[in-house]
C-alpha cells in the first residue's frame, strides 16, 4: 500500500495499514480479522475526515474564503484518503470471501441433494410396478442402511399426529352437529 508523500502517519496507524494489507493478502482471507480491521480503519477515516472538516470550516472563518482554508490542510486530507483506500480495499476482499464462502456452501447443498437423489432412487428402484419383492437375505432394508442424515425418521410419526388431528376435528364436528 502506497503512502503518498507529505503524509505523515504514526506507527499505530502505519501497523494498521500494513496489518490490513497482510490480511487482504492472506489466503484465504480471515474474515473475521477483516471486519475488524475494517472497523478500525473506519474510525481513522472518519476521525481524519472530521478533522478535516473542522479544520476547513475554522480556516473559512479566518480566511473568508473556502479555497484558501481548503489548500490549508491538505495532509489530513490526504490521511483520510488514505484511510478510505485502505477501507474500499479491506471491504472489497470481505465481499471476495463472503461470495466464495456463499459458493462453496451452495456447491455443498448441491453436493447434498445429489446424494440423496440417488439414495432415493436406490431405496425406490425395488418398488415400481413390475419389480419382484427383495429376496430375504438377512439385511437390513434399503432405507434402514441410509445414513441417519438422509434416512427420514419422523415420517411415520408426522403421518401419525395429521391423522390424529383429522379425527380430532371430526369428533368436535361431531359433537357439536348432533
């Protein structure tokens, strides 16, 4: 990260800038060191930026002129600038690692459904019309060798409480028909 001349920073400050460019370097990105470098590289910006401010608005009223109180602090101008570099960059590499994060969750899922398509598809391959009944051979069903994570345990029970409801809502019918 390239400083530009005429600004001075304290080593606090030029920490933070390296540090900053360390972990956008860093492969891959820890996201959490980057928001909180962002964070501190936010409060510079915004620290420098009001300084600015302030300064310029204190030389208008000395000067009576905005051109000459704005040229009269360009160094803290230029610090916050840059700060504000150094924060488009930092953000731009949370935005990079989110997205590649986001991919590779979503390439998981898909990963995810795939097997269990084609478990679903071995569990019903056997049970279509013309298939001859499995020989007894002493295993376990096809559905009970799925992994617990595929395999969908609360089905009967979900089927169970729908029809439980239904002739509740049947007998209160009843009740209050007759």
């Amino acid at each position: 990260m390239d400083i530009p001349a005429g600004v001075n920073l304290t080593a606090e400050e030029e920490s933070l800038l390296k540090a900053s460019h360390r972990a956008i370097s860093a492969d891959p990105p820890d996201i959490d060191l980057l928001g909180d470098l962002g964070h501190r590289l936010r409060k510079a910006k915004d620290k420098y930026t009001s300084l600015f401010r302030r300064q310029a608005a204190a030389r208008v009223q000395v000067d009576k002129s905005r051109g000459e109180a704005a040229d009269s602090n360009l160094r803290t101008e230029a610090k916050a600038e840059v700060f504000a570099a150094a924060l488009d960059e930092v953000e731009s590499a949370i935005d990079r690692a989110n997205k590649r994060e986001q991919r590779a969750e979503a390439q998981a899922q898909e990963a995810l459904a795939a097997e269990r398509i084609a478990a679903a598809r071995a569990v019903h391959a056997n049970h279509g019309p013309g298939s001859q009944p499995p020989a007894e051979s002493g295993q376990l069903p096809a559905e009970a060798q799925l992994p617990p994570e595929i395999r969908d345990t609360t089905a009967g029970a979900r089927r169970g409480a729908i029809r439980a409801a239904g002739e509740h809502a049947q007998s209160a019918k009843d009740q209050h028909s007759g």
